[in-house]
C-alpha cells in the first residue's frame, strides 16, 4: 500500500468518524428535547388534573415558589421541592404542593396535592407508589375513584380526628384488605393541610411580589 493510499483511507476513516459523531450527537439531542417534551407534557397533565384551565389563566409550570428547609420534614421531602401557584387574573387561588409519605405498606407514595388558598384541597393525585396491585394501588385514579374524595374536604370538614379510616373511627373509607395505604394518605393529606396553614401568609406574600415583578418586567 502507497504512503498517499494510507493517507486516503486515514482521511476518510476521519471524516467516517467526524460524521458519525455528528449524527449521534444531533440524535442524542433530538432525544433529549423530546424527552423534556415529553416530560413536561406529563407534569402539565398531572397539574392540570388538580387545577383545571378554567380555574387559572397562567402556566403552572412556571409559577413555582421553593418550598422553605423547615418545612420540608413535614411534606415527607428530602431535598425540597417547588409549590406551583395558580392564579386567576393574577390573583392567586390555589397551590399546588408535593408531598411524600413513608408509610405505605410497600414503601413511599409520592403525592401532589391542590390546596385552595381558602383551605380545602381542590384535588390529590399520587404520582409514584408501589403498593400492591388489586388492593393498595387504590390510590391511583387509574384504578378508582377512591383519591376523589378529598376534594373540598379541609382541617375542619372533618374536624381533625376524622382524617383517618373508618375502621379507626374516621370519616374515610378504607379498602377491602387493605388499610395501611389508604391511612398513610389521609394522614399525609392532613398534614400537607396543616402545612398550608402555617405557611400560607408567606405563599401569598411571594405570589403579590412575584406579580408586580411580573408587571414591571411587562411596562
């Protein structure tokens, strides 16, 4: 083989090489987007699921407050997390909150839940949990109604020792076999409620910030 035959075949293992990459690289980032599409699309589903189009005019994706250290323990959070604000011609109406419990009979089930700035839940949804299929998974709007119960329920309707089962004398039914899952939800409901009312004023105060510098940035 010629030394300009070597070179020939060099080059053209390099440019083999160089177009590859490009392609993989251009391919990797189309994934990626349509992944975060995809992902977003979910989040907005799921968001949208508590707090429908016709209670709120902005985007709840983007409406997000960090949720305080302190609080964190009692939204069963490790790492903190963001409350999404809806709002109504600017003027907030509900937020919505995640929320962890570790009660579940198989482990965490992870929540969000829409609180009404008047203090009743406007809708609760699990997005991750692993209980057992036919009984504990219950929980998942997928397999029963049973999540929509919540719905306009508060601290005081009922009155707080009526946010457990019924079986333990609360005002929520349990599942046939199964009450450890069910409780652990209504016990977390209950105190993401109880959540909201310490930290409510502060919610509101940064939602009014956040609108007049949303208004400024507009002018």
């Amino acid at each position: 083989m010629t030394l300009q035959s070597i070179r020939f075949n060099s080059i053209l293992l390099a440019s083999f090489a160089l177009i590859t990459a490009i392609i993989l690289a251009a391919t990797d980032s189309l994934t990626k987007d349509r992944i975060a599409a995809s992902e977003r699309a979910a989040a907005q589903r799921a968001l949208l699921e508590i707090i429908p189009l016709e209670r709120h005019d902005n985007d709840l994706l983007m409406d997000v407050q960090s949720i305080p250290e302190k609080y964190w323990a009692a939204l069963g959070l490790k790492k903190g997390g963001e409350i999404h604000i809806a709002r109504d011609g600017g003027r907030p109406v509900a937020a919505i909150i995640p929320s962890v419990t570790p009660d579940g009979y198989s482990g965490n089930i992870a929540m969000i839940i829409g609180v009404n700035f008047d203090g009743t839940v406007a809708g609760v949804r699990v997005v991750d949990h692993k209980e057992t299929p036919g009984l504990g998974d219950k929980i998942d709007l997928k397999k029963s109604n049973w999540i929509l119960g919540f719905n306009g329920m508060s601290l005081n309707n009922p009155q707080p020792s009526g946010w457990d089962v019924k079986k333990n004398g609360g005002a929520f039914d349990q599942f046939t076999g199964a009450t450890i899952t069910p409780r652990a939800v209504i016990h977390q409901i209950a105190d993401v409620l109880e959540y909201f009312n310490r930290d409510s004023d502060r919610l509101l105060a940064e939602a009014a910030q956040q609108k007049s510098h949303n208004e400024q940035n507009h002018e």
